[in-house]
C-alpha cells in the first residue's frame, strides 16, 4: 500500500512538490492531502494532477484551518512540510513536526528554522518514535549535502566545511566583483529580479547562512550546536573598494559559512582565490567537506528554487524505501 | 555474523582498504583473506592489523597460486577486486568478479576494464544471482558520482554528463597553462613526480578518460555504450601556442569526457571558461551532471590514490547494510 502524504505548505516548493507526487514522480508515495496557510484540502483516494492546477481553496472539501488533525488522527503517513521559514520560533512548522514525529509520521521538510532551531529535541524524538526526519532540501537547494555525507561518505569523517551557501549575498557579490557596483545598487538590482526579498535582513547579515551552516555543523558533523554560537558578519559593510582590492590580487570577496576542524562556526565576507573550487559567481552555492581519507570534496550547484524538488523528492524516496513500499530500489 | 571479506590486489588500495577493514573502519565486516599477484592469505577467525604489517607471503599459511578457489568454496561473502587495470581483457578481474557475481558472492570493486568493457553482462549476472556489484572507486577517486546518482538525486534525472576525469593529463595541461610549458616538458615533470607512468598512453591519450565516461554512461544514465562508441584523441598534440593563446582569451585547455544529451560519448581536449566550476587544476578531478530539476552539479575532488579508500570503504557499507549486518545503520 502507498505511503500517504501531506504537503503542507503550497507556495514555490509546495506546488511543484505537489505535482511530482501527483503524476507519479515517486513510486510508492500518494499525495492525500495538500494545505496552504488558509486551509486544507483531503482526499483519501488520492489528489489529481487536474485538482491541483487551480486554487485548492476552491476545491469541493476545502477545510479551513491546520491540517494538524490529519496528522493527529491518523489520516497521513508522511508530512511534507513547506511552510517558509520564520525566526525566531520555526513556527507552526516546528509544531507540525513534532506533532508527526511524536506520532510515528515520517517528515520531510525544506524548511530551516525548526532543523537549525531544535536539530537535538527532533533528531531525539525522531529516535525514540522511530519516524525519520529527513531535511536535505533546508541546506544548499538542490546540492546533496545530509544525504552525501550518510550514504556516499561513510566510513570517512568530515573534519571540517567551508561554503557559501547562501544565493543571494552570492549574487551582490558577484556584481560588485564584476561590475564594480556598490552593495546597495548590488542590493537593489538583485531585489528588482526577484533574487534579493523586499527585507533582506536575514539573507544580507548573514543569519540565512548561519542557519544552513548550523544545520550541517549538526547533522553532518555530528556537533550539538546552537544559533548563539555562531559568529556570523553580513556583508552590508563591505565596500567597492575592498572588493575591487581582492580583485586586483586574484581574490574574491565572498560569504563564507565554516566550522573549524575544532568546532567553531563563524559566517563573515572572506578573502577566496578565484581558482578555489568554492569561488563560484551569481547565484550559485558551492560547500567544501574536508574529509579524512578523501580529502577536499567541493559540491557546487543552484542553492535555492526548483532545484530544491530534487532534495525534497530525494528525501521522499528515501522515506518510501525504507518503509519497504519500493520495490527492487536497492541493490539492483 | 560478519560478511568475510577478500581483498584481491594488495597494491596501494589493497593495503590501505585491508588495514581499514582489519581495524575495524566498516562494522560488520570480518577481513578474512588477502591476495596478491603470487598467492593469498586464508584466516577464518580474520585477519590481525599485525599480520598485514610485513609481506603476506612471508605469513605462515600463504598459499602461492590465485584465491579464486576461496569464491568457489564459499570461503568468503564479500570480494573486494583491487587488481590493476587491464587492457584491453580486462583479466583476471574480470573472471575473478564473474566467479563471485554466478555464485551470490557480492563484488565491490576499484579496477576500471571490466566494469568499463562488460558493464550490461556483469550487471545482467548480478540481477540473476542477487549478488550486489558496486564500483565506485573506479570512477573520480574519493569523488561519491555512481552513489550520488543512486542515493541522492532519486526522482531526477541526468541529461549529460562534463568531466575532468583524469588527474595525469589536468596536473599536465595546468602546469602547460600557468608555467607556459610544452606537453613534453610537463608530462617529463609529471613522470618524475610520480604522477605519470613510465608508458603513460592510456592517460594522455584519452582511454582512461574515455573508460570512466563509459562507465558513467552506463550506470549513471542508463545507457549501453562500449569502448567503440567512444570518440577519443588524447593531448599529446596540444601545442604550448594553444594553450597560451586560450589563456589569453580567459580560458583553458582541458581534457575533457562527455555525453551528450543525446548519448554520445566524446573524448578530446575543450577550450573551458576559466570561472566554469569545471575549471579545476593539478590533478584534481571535477564532473558536472545536468539534471532535470536540479540543472548544473558539480562534484570537485582528488581523483586518485588515497580519497578512492572512502569511495571503496562507503560500498563495503553499503553491502553491510543491504545484507542486514549494519544494526541501525538507515533511518537514524
């Protein structure tokens, strides 16, 4: 029988979540239900590829209010929870969540605050409930970085990371290194395409960055750290003089999230090599592992938008196998 | 109980991948004999750290001749083929791997000809036997690419595939394209590194590349090439004059393995941008899967030696895992 999914959330990700599933993306998996911020929409048999190209508000069924009673009364067997990130509580996600998890409901998420907020207190009830929660799409879009280091990495350690992880501060870097501009017209170009939100605290200071590195820091290195133990520095104080300096000398001045090989997580504007694998321009991302035996191994690929559904649905598929509903998945 | 492990070949790999196992690196793993190109070593109880400090075959014990009667008698679970590369037969790996595959015995292998030469026939004997077949090694070092593809981008698609894929001739043409140096002059200094082989035809003239691509092609895409279908011309008619005049233009000439969204496999030397994150130097390796969804990744890494340990050690976990002797493994 076909695991049962919800997607909640119906934004960006949401919707195109939401297709995948319908049309079959993910063998094994029925999307039964999909909630946005207003309400809901179940339907046991199964949601059609033609329900969901409207409005789902408009659907015949459409409950207003949290879909948190099918999770409590046992309509789902899978959240895929979508809502947008919001600090500083992760809420109502973070409620979401545990209420899954608390029930034996498998998660997968792309959204950070509740994985960067409370990775200790879900990682434990995810043990002791024995529901997985799995959150690749949180951290580098569509780079595999949690599921890299679990199933292409093991038997190695990673000793310390080092990226840039965040598009947006990429992209007015990158602007200001090639064009010369200054950060604030880099800013305001950047928010008339649609890269830069109409508040860009969170992307331009750098917590955006703090959160996905906290993230990795946790769930790659296996620390235990918090959001007050990163060291973080925006970029909003970085000059067109200090980064037409770098570029003079073969550098770039880039966003960089690390944890030190003793555990340290700092994210400030640093000086990189332009023939570093990690200096990388426009909106990409690029994360480099250090590991043991392996040594460097850098990742570099679109660190937001729809690439993320490959780590979402990534993510679902793992939840199926492990659920046994995928047939002949492994080993072939 | 522990799988029983062979290791084949004792080279550079074979010592390292032995002594990891010896040490316990891989739960659920009992090294209990290693083989050489004279003759192997048989503990049932499994083989100390101690005994693989010296020469094997100074061990009490060592039978001279090969350990294919070890697969025929059941004598281990787990065959881990780290013989050299051979062309263009692909023995006596290939018969080694064949021996394991017919009769249930799983394979992780590093060596390139038969997976590269007998892709469809080997995998065809592991469908039917149930026997798993894992290579990860034999493609970009300790770069995860045959894993990733299977473990973490499910659900997406590679559309083509752009690669560095051989460290020999990058480390030649970067010290041709940053010390202005002739192909005979770096690939001389390359040699007396130790990075080029004394006969270093299958490097620089593209078949080492073109074996890799192959096997990409095959198991990350799906396709059914052979060694015939690919175009190949090596580097050795790369002149200092071409590389210097594409500096110039802000570009590099590197070696590049392709397959092309409509399936053809190419070998040749490319003028690359250098800002491309392809653009790597020394002998680093660095390949670019275009996916549907998630458009451009990039993997970065040592394309040889050591980092290859990791790749070899995450398929000898995988084995564990998929025959159930990893406790708690998955999931966590």
């Amino acid at each position: 029988m076909s695991l049962r999914a919800l997607v909640n959330g119906y934004g960006f990700l949401g919707r195109r979540v939401a297709r995948a599933l319908a049309s079959g993306k993910v063998p094994g998996v029925k999307l039964v239900a999909v909630a946005r911020s207003t309400g809901y929409i179940h339907r046991p048999g199964g949601l059609t590829l033609e329900e969901l190209e409207g409005d789902i508000a408009s659907l015949e069924g459409f409950v207003e209010g949290s879909p948190i009673s099918l999770l409590e009364d046992g309509k789902v067997d899978l959240l895929i929870e979508l809502t947008p990130t919001n600090l500083p509580t992760g809420e109502p996600a973070l409620t979401h969540i545990k209420t899954a998890l608390s029930r034996g409901i498998d998660v997968v998420t792309a959204n950070k605050a509740p994985i960067a907020l409370a990775y200790r207190e879900l990682t434990e009830l995810s043990r002791s409930t024995g529901a997985l929660l799995l959150f690749e799409g949180t951290v580098g879009g569509g780079i595999p970085l949690v599921s890299l280091r679990r199933f292409c990495l093991r038997g190695d350690e990673v000793l310390s990371i080092r990226g840039i992880l965040n598009g947006t501060t990429n992209y007015i870097l990158s602007r200001m290194h090639f064009e010369g501009l200054t950060f604030e017209l880099a800013l305001r170009e950047a928010q008339n395409l649609g890269i830069a939100e109409r508040d860009p605290t969170l992307d331009i200071e750098g917590y955006d960055t703090a959160l996905k590195l906290l993230i990795l820091a946790n769930s790659v290195m296996g620390l235990n750290r918090r959001l007050e133990d990163v060291r973080i520095t925006g970029i909003s104080r970085v000059t067109a003089d200090a980064v037409s300096l770098a570029k003079e000398a073969g550098l770039a001045v880039k966003l960089i999230g690390s944890v030190s090989p003793d555990g340290h997580l700092t994210v400030a504007p640093r000086l990189v090599k332009l023939n570093d694998p990690i200096c990388v321009h426009g909106t990409l991302n690029a994360v480099t592992f250090r590991l043991r035996t392996a040594g460097d191994l850098t990742l570099i690929g679109e660190g937001a938008g729809e690439p993320t559904v490959t780590s979402i649905l990534n993510d679902v598929w793992e939840v199926v196998t492990v659920r046994g509903r995928l047939t002949g998945a492994r080993g072939t």
